[in-house]
C-alpha cells in the first residue's frame, strides 16, 4: 500500500544518506591539480570532513584549500607560488609540490595573501626544501610574518626541542604598499591589490591579468569539498556563500564593500577564492550578493 511504500523509500533514503556519511568520513584529505593553462594550476587541497571547529565550518560539508603555481619554464626562471595553505595542508601539500615543482627549480616566490600562525609552519618547511625563497606579501602582513616567524612552542621533550631549533632564516620579504603590477616570465601580469581588513589585517588579493583570474583568498570562499574547478551556477553555492559571509565578512561589511568598488575597475572572467569551487559565469551576482548582504548587515537593528 501507499504507507508501506513511503516507509520504504524513507527507508532507502536513510540508508544512502548513511552510506554517503560512512564515504566522505573516511576519505583522507589529498591534493589535486587542476590545470589553467600550460604553466599556471590549482593545487587544491580536499577536505572531505569539517576541517574546524569554528562557526563558518558549521554546514559540515568539508573544505577545500586553492593554492595556485605559475611554473618557471626552466630552472633559470622563478616560479610564484600564490596563497599557500594552512598547516592543515602541510604534508600532503608539500608532497604535491614536489611532483609539480622540482627542488631544483630553486627561485620560488611566494605571495602570501593570508598570514596566520599554520601558514608560517608551512612557509618554514619550504623554506628548507627550496633555496631561494622570496616571500611577497603586504607591509601589515609581513609584519605578522616577522612576529611569528621565531615564535617557538613550548617544548614537551627532547624532540621538540631539536624541531624548534631547525628554524630556517627568514627568507626575503618583497613588500606591497599599494597596488602593484608583477610581471612575471614574460607571460603573466599580476596585478597585486593590499586588502586590510579588522579581521586579516595582511589581506593581499592577485589578479592575473590574461585570464582574468581574481585569486581572492578569503572574499568569496565557501567551505565545501570537489574536485569541480568551478560552480555549477548561483545557486548551488549560495548558501555556502552566504554562510561564510555571514560569519566572517558581515561584522566588517564597510571595508568589504569599499573593497568590491575597486574590484569593478578590473576585467574579471573568473573569482578563484581561497576556499570551495571558482566563480565563472555567476561572479557578478555573487559581487552584488556581497553588496546586498552587507546592506542588510548595516541596517539590522541586532549588532
């Protein structure tokens, strides 16, 4: 009968879901490479399991870490490494840029849109795997990386103390004091925007000028795992979206918004953001999204 039938498919229902919940529990994270062209790529960490316990992790729909590379076409050139992960990343990350990027490609610059206490441990290892290193980051965020750099956990043993004394120098500091084109290898132009903000005070956003590529970091992100490249449309992200604003853009709505208005001065194709898929056809909405909810923030009533 009809009642039997719904407590069937209830029950079928239930059971993909467990069965769905038992897969992504026990995928381990990994990297993936996702070619742009030629020389530039995505290495994107998965993270199929809420990466953290804060708030704007709180859809529990795992995460994703985009960092991208523009390979040197030989030895002699650099190659730019733009938005490392966290240390979340770390070891599974610095496996994956071995096999894309060679220790003996020896020149890597870094763009470090985002500096935190993680980032810095990661910075260290690469530090000790590639010799000429030149970290490229804004003047608050290279004096967050100058604070932390040094800074040492208390020791538990022995063998922290051995760990906490292998403490490369400081690689080169390039700093951005206001928007800056790069040329970089004679085929990509990369436009650098200084993005401060109360809560990433070293915010720092790359714009690669040929594909119209916005490397946003933080500003438009979405904690989700794939492996797709980009959206499938508006919508199938917009409560990822607004969830991450939500958390962490609305209390500093003002700066985002006077952020946007120089974003409108670039040729935008496609927004890469720090976390979940890429934005294609969809970027302009999600930029008046931005505008409308931090409209909405500014004229609630509860702060």
């Amino acid at each position: 009968d009809s009642r039997s039938s719904s407590q069937s498919r209830s029950y079928l229902v239930s059971m993909m879901r467990s069965s769905i919940d038992y897969v992504m529990s026990t995928q381990k994270r990994e990297v993936v490479k996702i070619a742009i062209d030629e020389n530039l790529v995505c290495l994107r960490g998965l993270s199929p399991k809420r990466l953290r316990f804060e708030i704007e992790y709180g859809l529990e729909r795992g995460s994703t870490a985009n960092s991208f590379l523009i390979l040197g076409r030989n030895r002699l050139e650099p190659s730019v490494l733009i938005h490392p992960p966290g240390g979340a990343y770390k070891e599974i990350f610095t496996k994956a840029l071995a096999k894309t990027l060679p220790k003996e490609h020896k020149k890597l610059l870094i763009i470090v849109g985002h500096v935190n206490p993680n980032r810095i441990n990661f910075l260290k290892d690469l530090a000790n795997i590639y010799s000429e290193i030149t970290l490229i980051c804004s003047t608050p965020g290279a004096k967050l990386v100058k604070e932390l750099w040094y800074q040492q956990k208390p020791s538990k043993g022995e063998n922290d103390k051995l760990a906490n004394m292998e403490i490369p120098p400081i690689p080169n500091i390039e700093l951005i004091k206001k928007q800056q084109i790069m040329s970089i290898n004679e085929e990509y132009e990369l436009q650098l925007i200084p993005a401060p903000t109360a809560h990433w005070p070293g915010g720092l956003l790359v714009f690669e000028k040929s594909h119209g590529l916005l490397m946003s970091g933080k500003f438009f992100s979405a904690h989700l795992c794939t492996t797709e490249w980009a959206e499938a449309n508006a919508s199938s992200t917009e409560e990822d979206r607004r969830h991450f604003f939500d958390c962490l853009m609305a209390p500093m709505a003002s700066q985002v918004d006077s952020l946007i208005d120089k974003l409108e001065d670039l040729d935008i194709r496609t927004i890469a953001p720090g976390h979940g898929p890429a934005i294609e056809a969809s970027w302009r909405s999600l930029l008046n999204g931005y505008r409308r909810w931090g409209q909405e923030q500014k004229n609630s009533s509860l702060k």
